[in-house]
C-alpha cells in the first residue's frame, strides 16, 4: 500500500502520524497505555481537582469514588496523581497527591505499613501501631501530600465487624487529624462499608461509574476509540448494533472495552484487514469475563 495515497482523516493528528509506520510499530504503539476522555471521567477529575484546591479547615470534604470492577476507576485516579506528580525537593520528597492501596487482609498496622511504603519510607521491623501511626502522620505533613486516595476500599469487609470499625473510626481520625481530603476507591461494596457509619456516611460523597449502556455517550466513547487506533481504514463501530455487540461481549467496562478492541485493532494490523470490523472481531483473542471463567472451571473440571 502506497502511504501517501492513504486517507487518514479519520485518525487523530497523533494516530495518523502512527498509521504509516510498519505494522510492528503500530501494534506496539496499540498495546500502549492510553487515556480515552469522556464525560463522568472528566467530572470526575474536575471533583478530584476541586478536594485538591480545597482550603485546610477542621472538616474537610471527602469522595467516594464507587464502580464495577475495571470500570475505570483506577485509571481515573493515576491520570489525575500524573497531573500532581511527586517532586525531588533538594530537602525531601514532595508528594502532593498520594495514592495507596487498602490490604487485602485488612488490619490497622497494615494499612500504617502499606501508607508508609507509598510514601517509599524505610520499614523497621516488628514497629508498635502508636509507633506507626506517629511516623505516617509526620511524614504525610513533612511531603506535603494534599489529598489521600485509597485504593481498593471495599477490602474493609474482609475483616471482621471489629476490624471494621476499627478501620472506619481511622478514617475518620486521619481526616480530622490531617485536614486534608480522603478519596476512597473502590466496588459498591466500599460504599456498603461507609454507610454502615453515619457520620462517614455524610462526609464522604459518593461519585459512581456505572457500566456503560448503549447511548449517545457510549458512541462517543467507540469513536473515540476507533480514532486513536492506527489503522488505515475506517472502523465503523458507532452504529447501535455494533455497539451493542460491543458492549455485551465486554459486558459493559471500559476496561473490557478496551482489552477488546486492542486486541482487535492488532487482529486487524496482523490480518492486513486494517480497521475494526465482524471479521476482525471474530479473529481477536479477546474473551470476556464470564467466558474466561467458564474456561477456567472447564480446566479444573
């Protein structure tokens, strides 16, 4: 194929410039990370935005930032920590936003530990919890950090009722004793943990991420997509059949999503077929959820 006589106005200025690089490239340059904006994700990093300009007073606002698994969410919150990047003052480090994940067996030494290992301090064996807590709330203050996102929220339920409440009277302490706004993450179930405590309940706003439907926004979100890809010819995937097929073959995730049309796009460049269509989303190695769970209790069976 002659690359000068080839259309791409149907790519982005980036994706164009991509799309007349050898096909190797272009799969590489598929496979990349890449952030795809649409409407709620903008809000909500217009929210994120807002907690971080947010004036230290004795109460400060909260999120609660509430979704399917792979629905985003996680996305959502490094794009924003790389607006906010950490700096390497000559003194210390500054960590302006600080993103931490809640432990999978949750305990409150746990979580000590787990905040000091993302702030990257030193960890001295069996350290008492007072020990803990006063070296993370000192170096929380000594980096700077603005705003505390944790991760993976909804992992409180793996505790028992007293850890529970252990867990959510901590967060209530760190906000008062912080001043500066939390930022939970986590499935609907992070939202069951808050609500089991009133006065959580009324500081922390709950800003979900729903599983896509097929609208005006979801066509947007495929067009969006189809132009970031570097393929030579026109995917035409915003019609509401194709993005019903689509969105139940994903089952209604961007983060599905977009594992599915990745690995179409480099089904269509390995195929010489060079757009998105039937036939390349019949040769792609995608399977969604339930279907790798099927496969996966085929093999143990």
């Amino acid at each position: 194929m002659d690359d000068d006589l080839v259309d791409l106005t149907h790519l982005t200025p980036a994706a164009q410039r991509i799309a007349v690089l050898p096909a190797a490239e272009r799969i590489a340059h598929v496979r990349a990370d890449r952030w795809i904006g649409y409407s709620r994700a903008t809000d909500a990093l217009a929210r994120l935005e807002a907690l971080f300009e947010w004036p230290s007073k004795q109460r400060m606002p909260n999120l609660l930032l509430i979704g399917p698994t792979n629905n985003g969410k996680s996305m959502i919150i490094e794009k924003f920590r790389r607006t906010h990047p950490a700096v390497s003052l000559p003194d210390r480090e500054h960590i302006p936003v600080l993103v931490m994940q809640m432990p999978s067996d949750p305990t409150v030494i746990r979580f000590y530990v787990g905040l000091l290992a993302s702030m990257g301090a030193p960890l001295r064996p069996r350290q008492r919890l007072a020990e803990l807590e006063q070296i993370a709330l000192e170096l929380l203050s000594r980096v700077g950090v603005q705003l505390l996102v944790i991760d993976e929220l909804h992992n409180v339920l793996s505790g028992t009722t007293p850890v529970r409440r252990e867990f959510l009277n901590l967060l209530r302490f760190l906000g008062n004793e912080l001043r500066i706004p939390l930022v939970g993450v986590g499935t609907r179930d992070a939202y069951l943990a808050i609500r089991s405590d009133d006065q959580l309940e009324n500081r922390f706003e709950p800003f979900t991420l729903p599983r896509w439907e097929v609208d005006t926004g979801t066509r947007s979100l495929l067009a969006s997509f189809a132009a970031s890809f570097p393929l030579r010819r026109r995917s035409d995937i915003t019609g509401l059949e194709m993005a019903s097929y689509l969105l139940t073959r994903s089952e209604g995730t961007i983060g599905e999503l977009n594992q599915l049309l990745m690995d179409t796009a480099v089904a269509a460049l390995d195929s010489g077929e060079e757009c998105i269509n039937r036939t390349t989303l019949l040769l792609s190695s995608y399977a969604g959820p339930t279907e790798r769970r099927r496969l996966f209790e085929r093999e143990l069976a």
